[in-house]
C-alpha cells in the first residue's frame, strides 16, 4: 500500500485512501498530505473525490451509525454481491488491528438485509457473499443471531437455487451454541456448503497468547459437527506461523491438526507485529525460524489431493466468472469446490449439470452435459420446489453436493437420479444435433477468448516494456489469429466458388 500511495502522489494526481489502514493508523507519515476516509463514511465518498480535485485535503474518520447498505454500486463481478452484515467484532486478539479500525460490532437490522437481498436478486445478481469480521457474531449487539437472518435470507431467494448464498468467515466461539441451526442452513439447495472458520494455531498454548477465546478441542467439535451434518461440507481454515512464544512442539501440533484433517483450503500466513498491538510488544520468535516453519506447513498442505475422486462424477455448478487463463469459465460446486469449464461466454450467471473429468490440486476441470432451467417466480422458503426438468436437486447422500434437504422430495422419486446415466437417457433422446452445435459453439466461444486473453496480456506486456513493439506485432499472430484469418479466407474462396457456379450454370443452361 504504501507503494502505491507513493505512486499516487509521484504522479502529481490527487489521491484519496480509504478503508481500513486510514482509519486504525491515520498518523502514518505516508498519509500526510492526502485526503483519507474511514470504512463508516464510505457513503461520503463522491464528497471527498469532488473536495480533493479542488485541491482540498478531506480526512473523514468518525461516524457514530452504519452506512446505508443501498449505496450505488459498480461491482467487480456483476453477478457478485458482497453484502456486509455487521462490522467491528467482539473480539480482541492480540495480533489484530482490524478492531482499532472497525470498533466494536455493529450489526444491520434483518429488515434491512433482506431489502438489500430482494433488490440485488432484481439486479440480476447470482451469488451473494454475507461478508463481516466475525460473521457468527451477527446480532448479538441487537438482540438477534446469524440462524434467524439466515432464514430470513433463504426464505428470499429462488426456489430453483438460481440465486445462491455463501455464508462469511466465522470464529468457532460465536457458532458453537448455534451448530445445529448452521448445519440445517447450510444444507439448504441455495446455500453453498462452504465455511471459512479460521483457527490460527494447533496449540492451546498459542491460542491463549493471541486471545483466540477457544480451543483446539472446540474447533475439531466444529469441523467435526458441520462435516457430519453436511453432506459434502467443505470448510477453509487460517494458520499464523510463527507467533509470539510458539515453540517447536507448539507448531507440531499445528501441523498435526492439518495433517489429520486436510482440510482443502489452509490460508497459510506469517506473523508480522502490527504496530499498537499487544504481540508486537511480545518477544519473536527469529524470522529464519518463522520463514522455515511456514514453508514446511505450506508443503504438508501442498501435498494432500483434496480433489481426487471426483473424476466421473455429475455435479451441478454456478458459473459466475472467467479463469484468469482467458479459457476457461469458472462455476463452484454446491460445496464451492471450483470447477472450471470450457463454454461459451452466455453461460456466464446460469446454472450447468457438469461430469467431472480430471482433477487438480485447487480445482477440477468439468464437462457441460446440460443447463439448468430457471423459474425464478418462487422463493425458496424452507421447501425445496421439485421440478420435473431438474434432475439437480436430487438428494444423493452418498455423493457430495446433494441439493435437497430431503431424499424423498426428489422428483423423480429414485435417489440414483442425479447420476449420469439417467442425465444421458434423458439427453439422449434429443439427437447429436444440439451436442454437436452447442461444441461448435464453445470451440468458438474458446477461440474469442483466447484472442482476448493473448491481446490483453501483449498490450500488458507492451506497457511495460517487457516486450518490444515489433515483437508484439509478431507476437500477435498467434494460432488463435492464424485460424481465424485461415476460416474467413475459406469463407471468401466458398462464396467466390459458388457464385461462379451459379454464374456458369445459368451460361450453360441458356
């Protein structure tokens, strides 16, 4: 950050910093001299942006209510909304300074959430993140609980899962009275079985040192209650190396904790003292030792193949957004397992039926087999809709990902049915019409954004210098232009070819 501060201010543009560093660090030299807004007056935004360009220094950093959930909004995804349900937390871990900055917690009514819920789903919105700095404290501050929004929530959205719910970061203290209520939301065919519950360390000792307020016992009853309850649960967990204190035996049993549950996410960090918290004034541990700790728990993790298994298996997917090798559209498994695909761009804020062909380490590649029909006229309540076109939210308990809280509520009255063989009875009687033009499609699909991906990433690379201009005039007639040149030249011959025919065929005729 502070590289880019100084790239603002070398350009002689007017700058303006907001979020979370200004406001729990606003005496920092880099921000001397620039205007700053705290995270509570990012509604006053616009104001700030007009005083600055006058040539104004605007600095905004307290505010005593939350601002408006329904501010105008350019989303980075437009089929994404990130919707906060509180800020702050009730928390104060040692190492943290993300409360000097957000405060205490302070939750949003339900009424208003699912305002926001009901006007983003009217947007055309197909996934919505509930974000906050410990979402399992929701409420506690205004005398409710993350159950009774969660089922305030579901209750708005589709029947048909076209819109889905993926439920925020979690400490484990603020979840253990309400396990039981978690688990029966995050079964619902609209939820995503997914979980970020971040457990920092593997040792009682270090929890205590970083004032976590639970311990290792109670983050295995979590995993292990959520895992039993979920079909197909997947949960993402945090792990600091290297903490005040942490001795050798401290981080093997970290290790230890990640090596018997392998979970498939593990954000892997190490400590740095935030300055004005309480770690930063205890005593290190040396940064050879940090960085040597670190790099052995990122090879553990490395290694496990979360993913393998999966090969041959029908899932259904929420497609949302591109791979970043320009190729590739990304969907999420119900369990958020990411799963790329091979598609054409339209695809992009629809639901698919994909059979699984190959795994990797942090994904899985997957085939279209079909879409999933929308009837987005009914909300998804507490009672899943059946409907006799999608096979999708068929329960299979004994296949991850299952969509419907009840096996006898399956449509087709047969618990196997989410398998491939009757989606390909089903297809079959179609014809190999469709297979082959919606393959035409996609290899076109594929050819475009390949063009795409290659044009972007040589003018990236122009404006950086890393190439030359002749070289990237060289560079951009790649396989993808060649083919393109090489149908439109076919295309030209085709029509010449029969015009002249037609041409001689009337001579010959007469």
């Amino acid at each position: 950050m502070d590289t880019i501060i100084a790239k603002g201010k070398s350009s002689n543009k007017p700058l303006v910093v907001a979020g979370c560093v200004p406001q729990g660090s606003r005496d920092l030299k880099e921000l001397e001299g620039i205007s700053i807004v705290g995270v509570q007056q990012i509604d006053r935004v616009v104001e700030v942006v007009e005083e600055t360009l006058k040539g104004h220094e605007v600095r905004l950093l307290t505010r005593k209510t939350l601002p408006a959930l329904d501010l105008p909004k350019v989303r980075k995804n437009k089929f994404v909304e990130i919707l906060p349900i509180n800020v702050g937390c009730l928390g104060a871990c040692t190492y943290c300074k993300t409360k000097h900055a957000r405060g205490h917690l302070g939750s949003y009514t339900i009424d208003s959430l699912v305002g926001r819920v009901k006007s983003v789903i009217s947007d055309g919105v197909k996934e919505i993140w509930l974000s906050s700095e410990d979402t399992g404290a929701y409420g506690r501050d205004i005398g409710v609980n993350l159950p009774t929004l969660l089922n305030a929530l579901v209750a708005e959205l589709p029947a048909d899962a076209s819109t889905m719910l993926r439920i925020g970061m979690t400490n484990p203290p603020f979840i253990l009275e309400h396990l039981k209520e978690i688990a029966e939301a995050l079964r619902h065919p609209c939820v995503y079985s997914f979980l970020h519950v971040p457990v920092q360390s593997g040792s009682d000792t270090i929890l205590s040192a970083m004032n976590r307020e639970y311990t290792v016992s109670e983050f295995r009853t979590v995993v292990d209650t959520l895992t039993e309850l979920v079909p197909g649960m997947q949960i993402a967990t945090d792990i600091i190396c290297g903490f005040p204190g942490e001795t050798d035996e401290d981080f093997a049993q970290t290790v230890n904790l990640i090596k018997e549950y392998k979970l498939p996410q593990v954000h892997i960090s190490q400590f740095y003292p935030r300055p004005g918290t309480p770690a930063a004034r205890m005593k290190k541990v040396p940064s050879n030792v940090v960085k040597r700790r670190s790099r052995e728990l990122t090879n553990v993790f490395e290694a496990f193949t979360p993913y393998s298994g999966m090969e041959g298996k029908v899932e259904r997917i929420w497609i949302t957004d591109f791979a970043s090798d320009g190729v590739h559209l990304v969907g999420h498994t119900k369990g958020y397992i990411q799963v790329l695909v091979i598609a054409p761009d339209y695809m992009l804020g629809t639901s698919a039926m994909v059979k699984i062909t190959s795994s990797g380490r942090w994904s899985v590649f997957g085939e279209v087999i079909k879409t999933v029909n929308h009837v987005s006229d009914n909300k998804a309540s507490n009672k899943q809709v059946p409907n006799q076109d999608m096979p999708s939210v068929c329960y299979n308990p004994s296949k991850p990902g299952g969509f419907s809280e009840e096996p006898e509520s399956c449509a087709c009255g047969n618990d196997s049915c989410c398998g491939l063989s009757t989606l390909e009875k089903s297809d079959s009687s179609r014809g190999t019409a469709m297979a082959q033009n919606q393959n035409s499609r996609n290899f076109i699909g594929w050819i475009l954004r390949k063009r795409k991906h290659l044009r972007k990433r040589v003018e990236s690379e122009l404006a950086s210098g890393s190439i030359k201009k002749q070289e990237a005039s060289v560079r951009k007639w790649d396989f993808v232009d060649k083919a393109l040149l090489g149908g439109i030249s076919i295309s030209i011959l085709t029509i010449i070819t029969l015009a002249v025919a037609l041409m001689f065929s009337g001579i010959w005729s007469q």
